[in-house]
C-alpha cells in the first residue's frame, strides 16, 4: 500500500482482521478499517487490542451479506428465507418461534445453540449487523449508539461527494 498512497480520500479495509501493530501504518496512509461478522471468529482478546488500535475516525461496519455470518448465538441472528444450506427443519421451527411465544422460541433453539453449528454455508442476512455493532461497541467499552454514530458520521465523511444527497458538515 505504501507504494501506491498515501489515499488522502481514503480506502477502504474490507472486513479487517490484520494485525494490531498493522493499524497505525495503514492509519497513516488513509485507511478506513471497516469490521464485518468475521472479526468475531477472532480470539477476543486479538479482536480488542486491535479494535482499540483503530482511531476512531476511521471505524466502519459492514454486514458482508451473503458472507460472515457473525458468530452468534443462533437467537440473536436472522435468517435469509428459504436459505437452501438451512434444512427444512431448521427454518420451520424458525418460523415457529418467530410467530409464537418466547417458550417456543426457547424450543427452537436447544436444537442448535450457536452458529458453528450451521453449514459454513449458511447466508447471513444484512440485518446482523446489530451483532457486529453489539460486538465492536463491547470490545471498544463505548455504547452501541456511540459506535453507530461514529461510524455513520465515518461513512458520511468517506462516501460524500460534491453534488451527493448527504454532504458531510
């Protein structure tokens, strides 16, 4: 990168999950480090020294829908519908326990408890990007509303352009 920058308009880390010691390099050279479901796979204690690396004007979040599904709790994610790596099963009591009470939900999921039991193929939904927020807020010890306007405030910055409906302020 060093070759090519600096990137005084910014780049773009897609789903970040380098090294500590990498970020202040790449920090200088105008990177944005932008964290999807994967950075959960990492070890935690890897995940904080790095995240707490990052300034935090250059924090970004990303679903990476249909990848990085975040390693969950399978109750605090949501599915794409008619996920053909899901078994019929799976997706029925899904559906049950979305549309009933929480004992059935409860039900649904002594069957599989986290996603490391799923396929690998399993498509994660954009919506689980509460649980790449829920996660980096937590790592970061800010809260959640913090972090998403911090990171929204980033995007503006980054994605704006003269003559874009959002220009940053």
């Amino acid at each position: 990168m060093k070759s090519v920058g600096p990137f005084p308009a910014g780049v773009i880390l897609h789903s970040y999950l380098g090294s500590a010691e990498m970020v202040p390099e790449f920090s200088k050279l105008g990177a944005y480090f932008s964290f999807s479901g994967f950075l959960m796979s990492l070890k935690a204690n890897k995940a904080k020294k790095m995240l707490k690396m990052v300034p935090s004007d250059r924090i970004l979040l990303e679903t990476d829908a249909p990848d990085a599904l975040p390693k969950s709790s399978i109750d605090s994610l949501l599915f794409v519908e008619r996920d053909a790596s899901l078994s019929e099963e799976f997706q029925a009591q899904r559906t049950t326990s979305s549309s009933t009470s929480a004992s059935s939900s409860n039900n649904a999921s002594h069957v599989l408890k986290d996603v490391s039991m799923l396929p690998k193929e399993t498509l994660n939904h954009p919506a689980n990007i509460r649980n790449v927020l829920d996660y980096v807020a937590s790592m970061l010890e800010i809260t959640k509303e913090e972090l998403a306007e911090l990171s929204y405030q980033n995007a503006v910055r980054l994605f704006s352009y003269e003559g874009s409906k959002i220009l940053q302020k």
